[in-house]
C-alpha cells in the first residue's frame, strides 16, 4: 500500500517524483508520506539536503516510533551543525550534496540492514531534494546517480520518492523523468497523481500536526 | 616499489605498485571503496613518503575527519601531504589548502596545478574521486588524464585513482581502462541488495599474468580487512577436526559430548591481514546432513584425515568427491603426523589415488604443526591466486 488514507493504487517497485512549485510544501508532503508508511511498518530510507538527521529524527519521533527509519544527513558535515560527527546506527552522515559516491554506499548500507529485518514490509527511500542535487552537481550526474538508485528500487520492489522543487515540465530536468513512473504534483491544497494510465487528485490539508486527506475529486 | 596498503593485493600485483606506475580502484556505486585510494596513501604517508590528496567533495578538513573515522591521523605527516581543494571554489567557501583549483569546472586548471607538483618520484598522487573531476568538466577530461598518467610515468611518481563506475558511456570506459597501469574492481556481491564487498583484479600491465579476488570488510577503526566469511572443515570420525580448528581460532566454540562433536564447531581466525570465519562439521556418517547444510555458499574446504588410520580413508574420500562436486577450493589435511606410524604424505596419495592437483598439507593439530601453512594454501586458492 503506498498510503493509507489516499485511495490509490501504486505498484510497489515505483519511482515517483514528488513535486511543486518553491514553497508549496513538498518536503513536508514526503514527510507525512513516509510517516504513514512508518506507522504500518514499513522501513524509510531518507535522503535529507536540506534539514539536519537529528531534527527530522525528532520530528518523527514526536508522531511514531522511530525504529524504521535511516536518515543519510548531507548538510550536517558540510555546514558543521556539530563537530566530530560520528555515523549512528540510524543516522549516516555524508561530506556533502556533490558527494552521491557516499550517499549511495549510506543508503545502500541502511538497505542491507533493513532488508535483513523480517518484520519490515516494504522499503522506502525518499530524496529530499533532487533540486538540492541538482544545485551541485549537473543533471547528467544526477542521472547516473538516480539511474542506479531508481534500479535497485526497482530490485526490492520498493518505493522511490523523490522531491523536486520546480515543474518537472522544465527541460532542464526533462532526463530526469525517462526513470520515474509516477509524477505527483502539489498544487495549493491539491495533490495530483498522474503516471501507469491513472490520474487521480485529492484534497489536503494539515491540521494540528496531522496530514487531513479528502476523497476522489 | 610501493605498498598498496590493502591485505593481500601486494601479491596480486606482484609485490606492490612499481614506480611511475597508475592504479585505478574501480568501484561499484553502492559500495564503500573510496577508502582504498585513502589506504594506499595512508600506508605510503605512515612509510615516510610524500602524497599528494586531490579533493573534488568535500573540503580537506573533512577529509582529515573521514580519514580519522578509520583510525588514521593525517595531520601529523604535516608538509609531506599536500592537499588539492578542488571543492571550496564549488560552493563559494574560503580555502587553506596549499593549491586550491578556483575553477573546478575546467580541466586545465586541475592540468596546472598537478604539472606543478609533480617532481619527485615515490610521490603518491591520489585522486579521492577522479570520476567527479569527470562529472564536473565533461567526458574531455579523460585526455588530460592520459597525460597526467605519462607524466608520473616519467617522474616515477605514482597515480591512484578512486573512480565510481556510475553508469558512463562504453567509451569512457574503455578509454579508462587503457590508460590506467592496473585497475581493480571494487564490487558488491548480492541479488536484491548488496550484502558483501570484494576487490579483485581486472589489469596489470606490468605482469605476465595476474589475477586475484577477495571479500573484504570495513573496520572502523582499520579500513579494509580481508574476509572470508566460511571455511569449512570436514573429514572422518576423530580425526582432529575440533583440534584443527580450535588450533587456527583466535576464539572457537565446539559443542562436543564424551569427546565427540554432535554440533558444529565455530572458530573466528584473524591471521595476518585476513580475518575468516571456520566452521568445522562432525565427523560421525549420521551427521551428514548438516554436512550439507553448511557446505553451501562455503568458499573453501579442509579435509581432516587421521594419517594413522588408512582404514578411515573410503569414508574421507567418499567426503572429498562431495565437496568437490561442488567445484570448491579444497585441500587435504595429514593430520597426526607426530605419530610414529603415521603414513607419508605420498603413502596418503597412493592409499586415496589423488591427483597432484589435490595439496596434502602434513600437521600435528594438537601442537599448532603446519595449520597455519594449511590456512595459506587454501586462502590462496579461495582468492584464484595459488
Ligand atoms: N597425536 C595427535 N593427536 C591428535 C591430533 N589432532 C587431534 N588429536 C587427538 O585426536 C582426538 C580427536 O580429536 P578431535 O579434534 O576431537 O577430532 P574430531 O575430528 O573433531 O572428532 P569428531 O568430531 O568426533 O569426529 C583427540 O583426542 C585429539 O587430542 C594430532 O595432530 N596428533
Ligand atoms: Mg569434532
């Protein structure tokens, strides 16, 4: 199941493009995604380039238990947010946003680690943001670099989100969605899937800490 | 000749790496092999030569960290390392390396500054990431790369290079290959996720014929270790199969009752710079299931023989046959040579009519004899290299 309260049916092994203009609430949307996915038992991989390991840790912890989740941190190190950072067992910390060598051998790791757990289910790994990628490094790394993240998630039969913080009609980004399967638009207070012949939108809002889904429209 | 500082490749390469020479570490993505062009210059660094750190993501302080995370401390070697920042102008940050690249786009400025610092032979230059230095100024670089290569050549500097292998064009490959001196294949082993690590040889110019694979881990402190994650130690009743593998055990655990083993024996080895995990079978026939059950996914094989009893000799080599199905490095184990009338090695060949291709390593298990010389032989072939 890709979500609990959105009626919508997505093949496991999908990567999808999470989307929308600066500001309109894409980080928060992968957060409350992979929240709900951790409350069912799931494990989330989250590759973060724009808020330290620790605080979306803390974030997730004040909602569920944290056990599922593995955050690769990429800002902590190279904006020294704190001296002497160590690798934890669920927190993996990478030099910076050019370094994807040493993103893919964290998320790999923390890969190895969940896949090794029975009691999970399913596997997610979300990027937030490929647009922070895309600042450092040109689009055709990023490529290579989502060529062979998109593959293994396809390998596990798991989820691939990953956040863009601009319209992927841009053609700057346009090699980017030959390996995504689903785009996800955030428009206001709309959530809009389209990819796989389906095309279904849904209201939201989130009220008190809480991710509010309406039906179908 | 220089140290590669990894377990066991300087006999793959046939001692070390020669003056002048380039080594590409060709890595997996996924997989932790950066740290290989970290352990070369380490090793080199801690046997008083000088070393040069080309440094495209991260700035040289974190480099100091992430090679402190292995237990390396860099900045002791003061001016004998040389760091190249080709990554502060990237992100606009101030910089206190000696040559800093103010415009890592472009190759030339990176062709500068290594003209200028390569003079001296026995310098290691080491390019942290040379496939980034490619992702940055486009597939051109790669010829300034074959000149930078003829270039130690003719300073009998040394290049080595980490490079990940994301997925390029068959050209870039190619070109790669052909201007490196060796390359070695940094990989992942697993179907759906990746669950061990290897290295192993793809090229070696300077050697007739060269080859060599092995798993390794990463400790932290240490860097890469080699492993080898099962051997397995097999053979008729009694014939010294706890003994041998208690003997070769830094730590064992046997599960014996009135002198005989109705579990498996487990013994951890770190030998040198290898480390692997040996699990011995019992010997009993009513056993032999478990036999089977963990001669799977085994990278090697012993097989015990008690040299003074001939009788035991069918049962061993009805044991050999099924092992050897199964294409597995094996060797045989002569053990109990201390007593007088044990039988020669070449009796043993005779009795058993096995071919010269099969080793038989005489011991004496229970005083330490010739286990350890039994360990080499067979991890020499486990890695292709014997
Ligand atoms: N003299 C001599 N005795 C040995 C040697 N190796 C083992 N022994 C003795 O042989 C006996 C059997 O040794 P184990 O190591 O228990 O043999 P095993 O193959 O594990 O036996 P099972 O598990 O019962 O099949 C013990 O009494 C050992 O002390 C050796 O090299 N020389
Ligand atoms: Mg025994």
């Amino acid at each position: 199941m890709f979500h609990s309260k959105l009626d919508i049916n997505i093949p496991k092994g999908s990567n999808i493009l999470l989307s929308g203009p600066p500001l309109s609430g894409t980080s928060m949307m992968a957060k409350y995604i992979c929240l709900d996915a951790l409350e069912r038992k799931e494990a989330v991989i989250y590759i973060s380039t724009k808020e330290s390991g620790e605080k979306i840790q803390k974030w997730v912890s004040e909602r569920t238990d944290i056990k599922g989740l593995g955050i690769v941190d990429c800002i902590s190190k190279s904006l020294r947010l704190k001296t002497n950072i160590e690798d934890s067992n669920s927190i993996k910390y990478v030099s910076s946003s050019v370094d994807l060598t040493g993103v893919s051998v964290k998320y790999s790791g923390l890969l190895e680690r969940f896949w090794n757990i029975e009691e999970y289910k399913n596997i997610r790994v979300t990027i937030d943001s490929l647009s922070t990628l895309l600042m450092y490094s040109n689009v055709q790394t990023v490529f290579r670099f989502l060529h062979i993240l998109t593959g293994r998630v396809k390998k596990i039969d798991g989820y691939g989100i990953f956040t863009l913080d601009e319209d992927p009609e841009n053609p700057q980004v346009a090699p980017i969605k030959q390996l995504i399967d689903i785009i996800i638009k955030i428009e206001k207070n709309k959530i809009i899937f389209s990819g796989f012949g389906i095309k279904e939108e849904f209201e939201f809002e989130i009220k008190e800490g809480k991710l509010i889904v309406g039906g179908k429209k | 000749m220089i140290p590669s500082g990894i377990p066991r490749l300087d006999s793959f390469l046939g001692g070390g790496i020669p003056e002048g020479k380039t080594v590409m570490y060709l890595i997996q993505p996924e997989v932790e092999g950066e740290i290989f062009g970290m352990q070369t210059l380490y090793k080199n660094l801690e046997e008083g030569r000088k070393g040069v750190f080309i440094t495209t993501k991260s700035d040289p302080q974190i480099i100091k960290e992430n090679f402190e995370e292995y237990g390396w401390d860099i900045s002791k070697y003061g001016d004998k390392l040389i760091f190249v920042d080709a990554y502060s102008s990237l992100i606009g940050s101030e910089s206190d390396a000696q040559y800093l690249i103010k415009n890592p786009n472009d190759i030339n400025s990176y062709s500068r500054i290594i003209n200028e610092i390569v003079e001296e032979s026995e310098t290691i230059i080491t390019f942290g990431s040379l496939s980034s230095i490619l992702d940055l100024c486009g597939d051109d670089a790669i010829k300034h790369v074959e000149k930078w290569n003829k270039m130690f050549n003719a300073n009998n500097a040394i290049g080595v290079y980490n490079f990940t292998n994301w997925p390029y064009s068959e050209e870039i490959k190619t070109k790669l290959n052909e201007i490196m001196n060796a390359v070695i294949r940094v990989g992942g082993i697993g179907e759906r996720v990746i669950l061990g690590q290897y290295y192993g040889i793809l090229k070696v110019d300077w050697l007739e014929k060269a080859k060599g694979n092995l798993m390794f881990k990463i400790a932290k402190p240490g860097g890469v270790k080699a492993f080898i994650p099962k051997v397995l130690v097999t053979g008729p009743f009694n014939a010294g199969k706890s003994t041998f593998v208690r003997s070769l055990s830094t730590r064992s655990v046997s599960v014996d009752r009135m002198g005989t083993t109705v579990a498996l024996d487990k013994g951890h080895i770190e030998y040198g710079d290898i480390t692997a995990d040996i699990f011995g079978t019992p010997g009993q026939e009513r056993f032999d299931p478990i036999l089977k059950f963990i001669a799977n996914e085994a990278m090697g094989v012993f097989l015990i023989i008690d040299s003074t009893k001939p009788e035991s000799f069918p049962r061993a080599k009805s044991m050999l046959e099924k092992t050897r199905a199964k294409g597995l490095p094996l060797i045989v184990v002569a053990n109990k040579q201390d007593i007088q009338h044990a039988l020669s090695i070449e009796e043993i060949r005779e009795k058993m009519k096995l071919p010269e291709s099969i080793e038989i390593v005489p011991t004496d298990a229970v005083k330490k004899k010739g286990v350890f010389e039994a360990f080499e032989i067979l991890i020499k072939k486990i890695e292709g290299s014997g």
